[in-house]
C-alpha cells in the first residue's frame, strides 16, 4: 500500500505500490510461534498458600469424639474455612524451548502476508521531519489507519521524532527492528515502517 497526499511536510510515504511475494505461508507453524510468544509472556506469578504459610494453631479444633462432626486434625487442613488450598497455583514459568528457525519463518510469514494483503506503508524521510503526535494521529486517521505497528531501525537517536510523535496514540505500537515478532505482526492493522529498513527486512524473507 502506498499513501499518497500526505500533509506533513518533508514526510513522504513511497509512491511505487508493494510487491506481491511468492511464499508458501505455514499457518500451523504461525499459530505454534504466536502460542510460545504469548507463554512466554505470562508472568505466571499466580499463588495459593500452602500448609505452612497458614496462621494458626496445630492443636485439634476440638476433641476426636462425642461432638457429631467429622474428626479434624488442624485448622489449616483443605477442608476447613481459612485453611491452605489443594493443589493450588505456584509460581511458575511458562515458558518451553522452541526452534529459532522455526520463530524466524513465521516471522517471514506474517511479514509475506501483510505485504500481499497491502497492508504495508511505507515512510521516507523520517529523521529529517519535525512530526507532532497530533499531525501523525490525523495522517493515521485521514488514511484510516485503525491500529499501526510502526518498526523503526536500531538507531533510536535517529528516529527520535517518530517514536516521541506515535507512542502515546491509542492503537499504535512502535517496534525496534530488532524485536519484530510474528505476534505483533498480525496483531495490528498496519505496518509502517521506513522504505530502507523495509528493503533489508524483505531480502531476508
């Protein structure tokens, strides 16, 4: 996709549209690297108290005949109110080994599939404009551009003015190259990214 009449000046989208690319697409591969990105990511902090992290006294809560109840032995037993849970969450990592290879093509994959669905726009130009959050939300919303991963180039200092311009509107998630995932690929509508970085990125697919 390529956007034309932009207003900010000195920042232009490429004229020339994208592309197709021949790729054979693995969506089971895609899914399998979206389920390891998304466990990984679980804090897994979750955690129940167990038997001896229970306040309380070991005595027997009352004696073992002649009340009618059910025998205790402890008032941080499962059964009794206050007591330890069974079989509860600890923390944990979700996290499980999976192929480089295997992350790397799917990433190639969603990447292929953005670009054939002309779902990529491509920006010149972006060290040298002096952008505004609000001129770079209206260039979002004049071409209606719902949600946006916007992937700049390790040179942080370089695109100061992009990401300082796009980080606080609502749908927009900018991206060092370096950290360009399957996930967020096919998460957002979008993805903007500079025509240069865009060129290297597509060699590798």
């Amino acid at each position: 996709m390529a956007i034309t009449n932009l207003s900010l000046a000195d920042f232009k989208t490429t004229q020339s549209d994208l592309d197709q690319v021949a790729r054979k697409v693995s969506e089971a591969n895609i899914a399998s690297t979206i389920n390891w990105q998304l466990s990984r990511s679980r804090s897994g902090t979750a955690k129940v108290k167990e038997m001896s992290e229970i306040s309380g006294t070991t005595a027997k809560p009352f004696k073992q005949k002649g009340t009618g109840n059910a025998r205790q032995g402890s008032k941080r037993s499962v059964q009794m109110r206050g007591g330890r849970t069974c079989f509860g969450p600890t923390p944990r990592s979700f996290d499980f080994s999976f192929p480089k290879k295997m992350s790397k093509k799917a990433t190639g994959d969603a990447l292929s599939i953005k670009i054939n669905e002309q779902k990529v726009v491509l920006l010149s130009n972006v060290e040298k404009c002096a952008l505004k959050t609000a001129a770079f939300n209206k260039f979002l919303n004049d071409n209606k551009i719902k949600s946006a991963l916007i992937v700049h180039s390790d040179d942080e200092e370089k695109n100061q003015n992009l990401i300082k311009s796009a980080r606080n509107i609502k749908n927009v998630k900018i991206l060092n190259v370096a950290g360009l995932n399957t996930y967020d690929l096919l998460r957002y509508q979008f993805l903007v990214i500079e025509d240069k970085l865009f060129e290297n990125l597509k060699k590798g697919l």
